[in-house]
C-alpha cells in the first residue's frame, strides 16, 4: 500500500477489508506516521458517529407545521379566479376546448389548401389518350438475387475508395520510385 490509497485507510478503521488488505494497511501504518495519524481521525469519527442520537421533534411541532402550511381563513373562499364561482375547475375544461378548436382549425385549413389546389392542378392538365402503362419492373430470380449479395462486399469497397480524395489525387503516368 502507499500513502495514496486513502479509502484503504478509511475500510480499514471501519473493517471493511479482507484480510489480505488489511495485512498491508498494517504493515503501512507501523512504518507511516500521516497515515496512522489518519487512520486514528477515522476511527475517532466512526466513534463519535456511534455514539450520536437524532433529536426527537416535540409533540406540538407536527401541529404548529400544519397549522403554518395551511391557508388562512380568508384565502379559503369559494369565489374562483377573479370573483367567479367555480372558475377553477372550468379552466382546464377551457383550455381543452381551446386544443380542441385549434386541432380542427389547422385540419380544417390544410383541408381547404388541399381542395384548391386539386382542382387548378386538374383542369390545367390536359386529359392524356390511353396511354399504355409502364412496362411491369422485371423480378429477379433466386440465382441472380445470391449473387448481389454475395457481391456486396466490392460494393461496400467501392463506395470507399470511390471517395477516397488522395487516390484522385494521385498524378496518373508517373513511374514508381523503389524504396
């Protein structure tokens, strides 16, 4: 152990190390007298600690806590908000129908864009002749699908090298130098 390993110090006064530990905390402390003055702080603290008991509140604290936390007499009436009965509870109610009335609002107007702009987009296309569909994209077969995938890897290095600004750079035609 050396004199940086303090939480050493501290699991050996309360006993918290094993054996082992505890065999080199002693050894340490016989040769160091910082951390054998340290030591014996810690054991001072852990004993003053057993020896303290919490203070009990009196038997009228809980009344007079209650009786300071709890509103007075004139603050306690029925009137609501601004002199309106009952304004409490109608203000979450109100601000429900507010959410309400705007969810339809912004429905309704992205509704009405929608509907103006489908006609004017449909009466200024002309009406195409029947046109043959798009040519039906071809499948792959099995086969074909195994061999892209097993082809991935060239793809993936590929992309890479594709990107990779020093190989661009290189000035093409020149011989190489030995090393």
């Amino acid at each position: 152990m050396s004199c940086t390993e303090r939480e050493k110090l501290f699991g050996y006064a309360q006993r918290l190390l094993e054996p082992r530990e505890e065999h080199e905390v002693r050894a340490h402390l016989e040769s160091c007298p910082t951390c054998r003055a340290a030591a014996e702080e810690y054991r001072k603290v852990d004993t003053l600690l057993e020896e303290w008991t919490p203070l009990e509140p009196s038997p009228s604290f809980d009344a007079r806590v209650r009786e300071a936390v709890e509103p007075s007499g004139a603050s306690r009436s029925l009137l609501g908000l601004f002199g309106f009965p009952g304004l409490r509870w109608m203000a979450p109610a109100l601000v429900t129908v507010l959410v309400v009335v705007a969810f339809v609002a912004v429905l309704h107007v992205r509704h009405g864009r929608r509907a103006a702009h489908a006609p004017a987009q449909a009466s200024s296309m002309p009406a195409a002749p029947d046109a043959p569909s798009a040519p039906p994209t071809e499948t792959m077969g099995g086969e074909e699908e195994v061999k892209l995938y097993q082809n991935l890897f060239m793809l993936e290095d590929y992309d890479l090298l594709a990107e990779f600004d020093l190989l661009s750079e290189l000035p093409k035609g020149e011989t190489k130098v030995d090393n």
